[in-house]
C-alpha cells in the first residue's frame, strides 16, 4: 500500500525544536486552506467531519533540493479551541530520518554546531 505523506515546510526555528524532540506538536490555522487539507469534507463544524490519515509527515526547512529534511510519524490530528480561536494540532510520532540538517545550539548570541 502507499504511503499517506503530508509535506509541510517549517521556519528554521520549528525545524529544530522538532529535531530536538523539544517540540512534539505542529500547529495549523483553522483556515480554508488547512481545512481542505486535513478533512474529507468541506464543513465548519468539528464533530460532522472526518479527519484524513497520513503515515508520515515530510517536514523541509526551505525550498531547495539540499534543503534540511525530516521524516516523522503521523500520530493523529486534534482540534484546539481557545477564546473562540480554532487551530488544528498535528501530533508528532517518532523521527524516522533526518538529512541535510546540523544540530545548532545559541548560546550568549552565538551559534555553536555539534
């Protein structure tokens, strides 16, 4: 069977957090764009919709070929309401691969690379 992938970019920061298991959640507007991408159906209310499975998700850090990427585990979507604000939270599995990517650290303003 195919893999279900989702391929998403992140800014460098999100990137890293990822890679260091710092972040175990991604976030996504409750917009149209992000609606038509994780639902089967076009519907504005949670509970009447069905949520599409993905295997992994394909995490890059820019556009080029060489850019840093990672593979992680699809463990489900959630929804989070908050003062009336709708995201949809990506919950984060396992890293399964990482390439193009050096471990960066900030300390007193500058970077050091393990």
């Amino acid at each position: 069977m195919k893999k279900r992938i989702l391929h998403l970019t992140l800014k460098k920061i999100y990137f890293d957090q990822i890679a260091l298991r710092k972040k175990i959640e991604e976030y996504r507007a409750f917009k149209p764009y992000w609606i038509k991408r994780f639902l089967k159906d076009q519907v504005d209310n949670w509970d009447d919709c069905c949520i599409k499975q993905f295997d992994e998700i394909y995490f890059r850090n820019g556009y080029r070929k060489d850019s840093p990427f990672m593979r992680v585990e699809w463990k489900g979507l959630e929804l989070l309401e908050q003062a009336g604000d709708k995201k949809f939270v990506i919950l984060l599995g396992k890293i399964l691969e990482i390439k193009n990517w050096k471990k960066e650290d900030d300390v007193n303003g500058r970077k050091r690379v393990f």
